[in-house]
C-alpha cells in the first residue's frame, strides 16, 4: 500500500527513501547484501504464495458456481514445504554466518576510543592519546519548538563529532554512564548497546572522509531522541593534525584551572556549560520538571553553603537521576556551573566558587 | 462434570440473575467471556487513543503536541495496555465462550476461579491507569521496561506498575490453568484430542505458554522491586548485577508472550478459512505438530531481541539459527491455509475478509520476521521503525484481525443476530486500507534510519511519518464503526439460524443461537 503511494508520487526525493543505504565499509556492505538476499528471498515466496491465493480467491468462488474438492491432506507435500524452506535458510545461514563472523573480530585495531553514553550525550575518549570530550546536541530549542526553520541536519547535529581517521581499522569500546544507550551509525553499520559496568566491542574501517550521522537506539529517558551520534572521518595527515590541535587545547584548559577567574567570567562560561550539562533536566529556566528533576530555582542546596552544593554536582546523588559530575566536567566548568547556579534566576547566594575550590574538595574526597 | 454447575438453586431451569450482580458474581462461562470481551474492547480503545497521540505528535517534525517525558509515558502505556489489556483478554474472553462449547462441556472446569481471574483485570489496570496521575508520571521506560531505566532511573510510580502486573499475571496463570482443565477434564465423550478444532488445540497450548512464562515475568518484576525498595542489586552493575540479565529474563518470558498472543488467532482462522471455503482444513495434523513446534521453539530463541547487547559469537549463532527455524513450521501453516481454500466454494463474508488478510499481512510481518533473524543485518533493523512495522505487521492484522474474525464469526452465536454485513465490509476495508497506510512506510523509515521510541525527528524521514499518522487516524476512527456494528447486533437485526454459517463445523453450532445461558448440561455424543 504505501509502495503504491510512493510510486503514485513518483518522487525519487530524499525525503521518500525507502531502502537502507550500502553504507562506506566493507562491513557495512556485506550487511546490505545479506539484507538485500533476504529482502528478494521473501519476495519470491510472496509472489508464489499470494499469487496462489489470489488465484484462488478469484477462480474458486462459489458465484463462479465453483463446487468445493474434497481433499485435505498430503504427507508428500507437507515434508515438501517443510523441506525446501528449511534447504532455503540453510542457503542464507552461510553467508549470515561469515559476515557475522568477520563483524565479531575486534582484534589488530590500529585506534582504540572508548565510548561513554550518558543521558544524553556521548563521551568519546581516545585510550592513550589523552584526549576526551562530549558530544552535545546543537539543534536549538528554538529549532524544536518550532520557533524557527529546521536546518538540513536537524537533530542530527553535535559540538563536536568524533574525529577518526579513514583506512584505520578503529576498534570502539562501548558503555554507559547510568542507563543503557545504543550507539548507532547506519553507515558503518555499527550498532552495539552501551550497558553501564560493561564493556561491549565493535569496530569499523572506513574508506571514504566525510560525516556519517546517527542515533542512540535504546531508550533512554526523556531526551533518548536528542543524543545523535556523528562521525567525521578524515584523511590520516587531517587526524593526525587534528589530534595534535586537541592535545595542545587539552593542556590550554588545564592551564584556566590555575587561571584568577572573575565573578562574571564564571557567570558567563557557567550559563553556557548549564545549558549543555544540567539544562535538559533542570531547565534553562532553573525549574526543573518536579518532582523527577527537581528545581534549582530557590532551592535549598543551591541556596545553602557551597561544600553541600558543589558535593551534589560532583558526587550526584545515587538512587536518582543526579549523576556525578566531579569526572565529566572540568573543573573550571564545574566551579562555573555552580557559581552559575547560585546567582541565576534571583538565587542571588553572592559567592563564588573557583576551579580551585573544586581542586581542594576532589583532593579531600580522596 | 456438570454437577459443578449447581449453583444449590432449587429451580433447575434458571436463567442469569438479576442486575449488576449477575455480573459480578457470575460463574458462567459466557458471562465472563463478554465480560472479557468488552473489557478487552474498552482497553483496546484506551491504548488505541494512546496510539493516537504518539501519531499526532509524529506527524510532523518538531515537537507539537507533548514533550518527550509524556511521549515516553504514552509508548510504555500503550504496549503495556494492547499486549496485556486488549489482546490477552480478548483470546480469553473468546476461550472462555467458546472452548466449553466447542468441546461439548456445560461450563469451564473451574468457574469461581474463572470469575476471580476477570474481576483482577479492572484492578490491575485501574493501578496501572492511575499512575499516570501520579506526582512524576506513569511508567515511562517503554513497554519493556528494561532496568535500569525502570528501577534507579524509573519514575516513583513503578511500584504500582510492578503490582499491576503481578496481577495481570495472577489473572493470566488462574486462566491459563482454568483452560488446560477444561480442555483435558471436560471434553464430550468421543471428543479426542485430535478431533478437537484448532482454536482448543491452539489455546491448549498458548495456555501452557502462559503456565511457562508467566511466573518468569513475575520474577522479573519481583527482582525489581527488591532493586528498587530493598537494596538488592540484581539488576545494578554498581552492586555487582548485570542490566543484561533483566533483559535475558525479561525476553525469556517475552518471546513466547508475542506466540501467546497469535496461537489462538491461528486457531480461530483454521476454523474460519474452511467455513467459508467450504472445504475441510488441509493437514489438520501437520497444523497441531506445527503449532507445538513453534511453541517449542519460542522457548529457545529468546535472545534474538539482544544481538546488540554483546553475547558472545557462539550465542549470537545459536540464537540465529533458532530463529531462522520458526519460519518453517510457520510457513507450513501459511501453506496450508492457503491449500484450504484452494478449490474451495468461497464466499467472502466479513470473517473470511478478516481471516484471508490475516493470512496475508501475517505472512508479511513473518518476512520482516526472517529478515531480523539475520543477526548481522539486525544490526541496521534492531530498535529502528522496522521492527515497529514488524510486530504491529504481525500484532494488527495477525492477533486484531484474528480476534475481529472471530467476533463475526460467533457474534451470530453469542447475540442471536446476524450483523449488519455491509457495515461489517466497510469496517474490514477502512481497517485494512488504514492499518496499511500506517504500518507500511514504517518499514521505509526503519531502513532508512528512524530510531523508535522518539518523539521527534529528522525532515527526511518526515513524509512516511506523515502517511502513517494518516493512516492510524484512519485505522483508529474505524474501530468506533466496530463498536456501532456489535451495539447494533446485540439490539436486534435478522435472527440468527443455530448454524449461520453453510460451511461450519463444529458442536457450536449444534447449540441454538443465542446459545442458551447453560448448553451441554448432557454431553452430546461426538462421532
């Protein structure tokens, strides 16, 4: 029916895509195949079968005068179509096997990055190259609600995607923060659940440079639709350039720590940091949605002395949906964010917390 | 066995009693197979208009309508409501009218139990319902309510969904044990097993499905509710649990659970295709041996839902292989459906519409089925819009249809009148255009990339979303005629004959229409 539909417009626009893509990987290509058998194997039957019984329903009526046979069984033909379809996934098992065979080899990776789902964001965190960081969600809420133009890329779009070079076989270390996410792109058709206390495997080798997008697959909570998953991959002197440049920019952030910060430099990189950690939950307002993320606005914590509230972000609070931020955030952006809170929305505590606060209170929790 | 029909009255020939409390405290079988029936409708209507919400807010991009925290509400309460409210008892309710009947027997083996385990439904589902207005929302971590989404993460109401499924599953096991004593116990002399019709056969074995899985899932809950209020850790990593292991024991009980809600739909439509054929069943044997094999075979192909949580490639094997063999007994039965009316005297009356395009769609949703038993290309299907193409391909017109066709089928039977058959076409042609429309360009968006359970999305996957909303309007609308033409039968319409149909087979037929409040006080001799 909606075949009909779609030939009936007979657009071959984007927006009508009704088949997976081959995808860029030698993976990514058997897999298309393997969907691609399977899809024709089942249209043959159908054919046969429908075919059969549309035959039937328009010849054997009983208005054409059709007077009913009587037969109603035959061991030949039930061993025959208990046969032939059994023979049929024989046929499809091998190659299945082989694919899925070639897909469960991890080993001989030439990059390991680990891979962090969080409600909701990705931590992407290249082992032993001492680079980590988020990947948020870009498309604004302005965007969402429908203020404003949806872009090309909507809800598919991050800060920062993660970075790999092509022709390299890139091994991925999957797992969660607290639920269980997906990590998904369809075009290197690598999808494997992030499970928090695991660790699952999956790996990739992708010939072309270029940006493949994705989803989380699991539901996750409120925001499972708005955690996509992006991928640049770039020629290796591009990754080796760009991996560079991060390193450097690491060092950089490990310098503000030290930095003497300002009232309203905390404020301001303290908003900007609220709004990519804490305002899916809390709100940009400060609200919150009660009574599962409760307000900031005016609250006790965010009101009282700064050890509660900085032990709060950096510990979370387990049982719920407060998670630690102490090893997600730097410590510039935590002092800003809670400086931040205790100042927006007419909370108007008047103090400051510093990067160097943070620094003491993760010393003393050790 | 009939003396377990006296009720101590001192009047043989008694009727139902006066009132509501013939209702609820009813012990006999048509009594709470109607009772069953309408409340299976009621929910069927409640999760549907669920349904209806995901669809506006998935017409279009953007979010319009509801914010994501009461999306999700939405997709859990409208699974957990169409598996366990609308479908479950609904194959009850036509278990409860019909098994008795077709087997010869004045009533089901255990008829107080069989009162207890309908009235628990209104109690277990008024629990669940309510805690959508509860502080912090109803259940909203989908239907499958994996941990630990459901238990750290889950919202304060989950202890009321935890309860309202023990008692779904209390209602489930006394029902389930009620029809496997009816059946074993009650059958008329000369009723053998293997003259028995394909409905009993079918729900003889779904009940011992149930029997299996029921206390699986009840142990699931069970351990999440001592995670949640008691400080265990079966589910939590931290704690040293596995999330994993919620999801092996959760599909444990959810594989046969999908067989629970189609084996008595085979059932029904094996009665119907040859009705209306006029023309025995092919391989009645070869149907029975099927049905058990498929039920076998759901207890060991349970992981096929997890090929993306990281079992070992042995397992993901051993899973595959299993799975790829459900489409043979599958396929034999589809085979011999349509060997059944090949050759036959057909007429196409709103049953036999219902049966033939549940042959049809079925059929389809069991290739979408094939397809996501390949593990490597499940890897692309799993958790996207195609698999939600596949189970509602399978549930709507496989499980719905089922039940649709064999409410016509004995709405003769149960009212006395026929219904009206040109209102009855209309409802199968807007039921099937509809339930097309909306399913169908699933498969398209799963394939090209669509994640289920969002509400909101990218602009390319924007039209098909926009015809399937179109077509679940549609799809859901039409049922308000299904209610308009069962309304209408049970007030009057042409009187129906004992055996409306010229082409059935079977004891119930034997019985007058209405079929009196007590038939088969004396077993009938079956030949």
């Amino acid at each position: 029916m909606g075949l009909l539909l779609w030939l009936a417009l007979g657009s071959a626009h984007a927006q009508w895509t009704v088949n997976m893509a081959p995808g860029v990987t030698d993976v990514s290509r058997s897999v298309f195949d393997l969907h691609m058998t399977i899809f024709w194997i089942c249209v043959v039957i159908g054919v046969i079968v429908f075919g059969a019984m549309f035959w039937s329903m328009i010849m054997h009526r009983r208005s054409t005068g059709q007077k009913p046979a009587h037969f109603h069984e035959s061991t030949t033909v039930e061993i025959l179509w208990t046969v032939v379809p059994l023979a049929i996934l024989v046929m499809m098992a091998i190659p299945a096997t082989k694919t899925l065979i070639e897909i469960y080899d991890t080993s001989e990776s030439e990059l390991d990055i680990q891979v962090t789902g969080y409600q909701w964001k990705w931590h992407y965190k290249y082992l032993g190259q001492d680079v980590e960081f988020f990947s948020n969600l870009t498309t604004p809420r302005s965007q969402i609600n429908n203020r404003e133009a949806k872009g090309e890329h909507y809800l598919l779009e991050v800060d920062e995607p993660l970075v790999v070079p092509v022709g390299t076989k890139v091994r991925f270390l999957i797992t969660a923060a607290d639920v269980i996410h997906s990590w998904w792109v369809p075009a290197l058709a690598v999808k494997k659940d992030a499970i928090p206390g695991f660790i699952n495997e999956s790996w990739t080798r992708i010939e072309e440079p270029g940006i493949y997008r994705g989803q989380c697959t699991e539901l996750c909570g409120k925001d499972h639709g708005f955690m996509p998953v992006v991928v640049e991959a770039k020629s290796k002197e591009d990754f080796d350039a760009w991996l560079a440049e991060r390193k450097a920019a690491a060092a950089a952030e490990r310098e503000l720590t030290s930095k003497e910060w300002t009232m309203e430099e905390l404020m301001a990189r303290g908003e900007k940091a609220y709004v990519t950690a804490c305002a899916a939950c809390h709100q940009p307002t400060g609200e919150g949605l009660p009574p599962m993320f409760p307000a900031l606005k005016g609250s006790a914590i965010a009101k009282g002395p700064a050890e509660g509230h900085i032990d709060i972000v950096y510990n979370g609070k387990p049982g719920t949906s407060m998670a630690a931020f102490g090893k997600q955030l730097s410590p510039v952006d935590l002092a800003a964010i809670i400086t931040y809170e205790r100042n927006a929305w007419g909370n108007n505590v008047g103090d400051m917390v510093t990067p160097k606060d943070i620094l003491d209170f993760s010393k003393a929790q050790e | 066995m009939s003396a377990v029909i006296d009720h101590g009255h001192t009047d043989h020939h008694h009727g139902p009693a006066k009132g509501l409390m013939r209702w609820v405290l009813t012990t006999n079988h048509k009594d709470i197979g109607t009772m069953y029936l309408w409340f299976s409708f009621c929910m069927f209507l409640l999760g549907g208009s669920m349904a209806m919400v995901i669809r506006a807010e998935l017409f279009q991009p953007g979010l319009q309508i509801v914010q994501p925290e009461f999306f999700n509400q939405m997709t859990t309460m409208h699974g957990l409501i169409m598996v366990f409210g609308a479908v479950m008892p609904a194959f009850v309710g036509l278990a409860n009218w019909m098994i008795p009947l077709m087997i010869g027997a004045p009533d089901m083996a255990l008829p107080r139990m069989n009162n207890f385990s309908f009235w628990l439904l209104p109690a277990a589902f008024g629990l669940l319902i309510s805690t959508l207005f509860m502080e912090g929302g109803g259940p909203n971590f989908g239907w499958t309510f994996y941990a630990p989404l459901s238990t750290t993460y889950g919202p304060e109401s989950t202890t009321f969904f935890i309860f309202a499924i023990h008692l779904m599953g209390i209602s489930s096991i006394m029902g389930a044990i009620n029809v496997v004593a009816t059946i074993l116990n009650l059958r008329a002399p000369g009723m053998t097993l293997m003259k028995m019709p394909l409905f009993v056969w079918t729900w003889l074995i779904t009940a011992f499905l149930l029997i299996a899985v029921m206390p699986v899932l009840a142990g699931c809950v069970t351990m999440m509710l001592m995670d949640i209020h008691f400080g265990t850790s079966f589910f939590n990593a931290a704690g040293g649990g596995d999330p994993v292991l919620f999801q092996h024991v959760f599909w444990f009980f959810g594989h046969p659970e999908v067989y629970i809600m189609i084996l008595p739909a085979f059932g029904a439509v094996s009665s119907i295709i040859p009705a209306f054929a006029r023309k025995p069943l092919f391989g009645y044997t070869s149907m029975v041996y099927a049905t058990g094999a498929i039920a076998f075979l759901s207890f060991i192909v349970w992981a096929h839902h997890m090929f993306t949580v990281g079992i070992p490639l042995t397992g993901e094997l051993f899973f595959m292989y299993a799975t790829m063999l459900i489409a043979v007994p599958t396929g034999v039965k589809v085979f011999n459906w349509a060997s059944t009316m090949w050759q036959g005297s057909m007429t196409f009356e709103a049953p036999m519409l219902f049966s033939v395009a549940f042959v049809i769609l079925f059929t389809i949703g069991g290739f979408s089925g094939l397809m996501l038993a390949i593990a490597p290309a499940d890897f692309q299907y799993h958790d996207t819009y195609f698999v939600v193409a596949h189970f509602h391909y399978v549930l709507v017109p496989g499980a719905i249809f089922g039940i649709f066709a064999s409410a016509y089928y004995w709405l003769p039977k149960w009212t006395g009148h026929m219904y009206d058959e040109t209102l009855a076409k209309l409802h199968f042609w807007m039921s099937f255009i509809g339930m097309n429309l909306a399913f169908f360009p699933m498969h398209f968006v799963g394939l090209a990339g669509m994640p289920r359970r969002i509400p909101d999305y990218n602009m390319m996957f924007a039209n098909f979303n926009m015809v399937s909303s179109i077509g679940a309007f549609m799809f859901g609308a039409t049922q308000l005629l299904f209610l308009f033409i069962v309304i209408k039968c049970i007030r009057g319409g042409k009187p129906a004959p004992a055996k409306p149909w010229d082409g059935a087979e079977g004891l119930e037929w034997t019985v007058p229409s209405p079929a009196p409040y007590h038939t088969f006080s004396t077993p009938p001799e079956v030949k």
